[in-house]
C-alpha cells in the first residue's frame, strides 16, 4: 500500500512529447493500463485479438475508421469530450487531419499496431 | 462483432442525471465499467478489496481523503483534467464543495460504496 496517492494531470503530461502514434503509459489499475497518445495523420489498420480498447479524446477531433462484421467499412467523427470503445477483433485505423489528444484504457501489454507490425509499432511504451 | 460502434458524448450522459453519488455506467471493455458520476458533499469512508479505482475529473474539483498504509490520513484536491488511481484495499473518501462531475474506470460490479453498506449505496447502477 502506497504512503501516498500521486495524481496525474493531464495536460502536463501531455506537454511532456511530441511525437505521434506513440503512447504513453500514465498508470495502471486491475491489470489495464492507462496512456495517452497523439495522433495526426493516418494510422495503420488493425486490429487487437484479445483486447478491447477504449478512446477518450482530450482535445481537438480525429476519425475512427472500422470494418463491421461482414467487412464493410464504417467511420466515426470523435470530438473533445467524446469516447469510443473498439471491441477485440475488430479492424480499425484512426485518422486525424490536425493534432488531437487521447487517452486510451485498455490491458496491460496492449500493442499500439495489434496484429501489425511496423514502423509505427511502439513495443514498449515510455512511462510518463 | 457489433455492426455499428456508438460514440458516447461525455456531456450528453451527464446531462441526464442530477443526483449524486450514484453512478451510471456508460460502457465495458476488457471486464472493466466505464462510469459517470456527480459527487456532492461528503461520502462515506469505504474502501474495495479487490479492485482498483480511477477517478478523472471531467468539470469541477473534489478532494480525496485518503488512509495511508500506517492509518495516517491524507488528502488529495484534484481538479478538472486530473485524475487519481486509488489502490485496492485503500480507505477513501471523495468530498466536494461543490457539484463535481467524475469519470469513473474500475471492474465492473464493483459497489460504490465498497466494503460499507448504507443509503449512499448504489447496487445495481443504471446504465445510460
């Protein structure tokens, strides 16, 4: 048992990189781990076999591409105060046209590019 | 595979409620609960056995009371922006001035109450 709680800002955290598509990891709790993340640009499509992955847009907007069940393709606009929870198996990629902000829950361990790997692929996320 | 993902607009939840203390769930993934909740006032002391508990402030500010590992008590002021994991097995205790809306992430079916039964208890939360 810890002498004593740390909070966690996000903004401050957020003031601490620059770079995008690389989360970081802010903490954890019952296994999951909670990061931010910026995007700006087109991700890679994925998917995460055995993880559902939750989206919570701090500031500014993105797009969610995703693929339904029967493989057509689907897109979600995201604005600041907007979540979005992507179920394990499903094909997804966000887009973003200006910088936005996120915070992501999702288990512990969970790769940024799920089944892809790549360029973008981010294997052990820093610890802000 | 759900054919359609639904967005959730944090806003729009909180607008539907007004009580406090009482939380309602917005979304699951992984085995965890994504909540909303208003606290108003001074909660009971309680603390979870089993689960970790997140609290991200969405509007205002409250402060968490908290017992350390020694019994010492301490407190925590979080404001919007801010967030605090509390460890399972922690005493805890919101209070707010004023009316504070919170983003609550911890394993679904935990009671908001934790270990101590009373009014304030909320046993089977609605879901928005």
């Amino acid at each position: 048992m810890p002498k004593s709680l740390q909070k966690i800002n996000l903004a401050e955290k957020l003031a601490l990189f620059s770079d995008h598509w690389s989360p970081r990891i802010l903490g954890e709790l019952n296994g999951q781990q909670v990061k931010v993340v910026k995007f700006q640009g087109e991700f890679v499509w994925h998917r995460h076999e055995a993880e559902d992955e939750l989206f919570l847009v701090v500031s500014g907007a993105f797009r969610m591409d995703y693929r339904d069940g029967q493989g057509g393709e689907q897109a979600m606009e995201l604005g600041e105060g907007e979540l979005l929870i992507v179920p394990r198996g499903m094909e997804h990629r966000p887009v973003a046209h200006a910088e936005v902000e996120v915070l992501l829950f999702e288990p512990a361990g969970t790769l940024n590019t799920g089944n892809v790997r790549g360029i973008l692929t981010t294997d052990d996320p820093q610890r802000l």
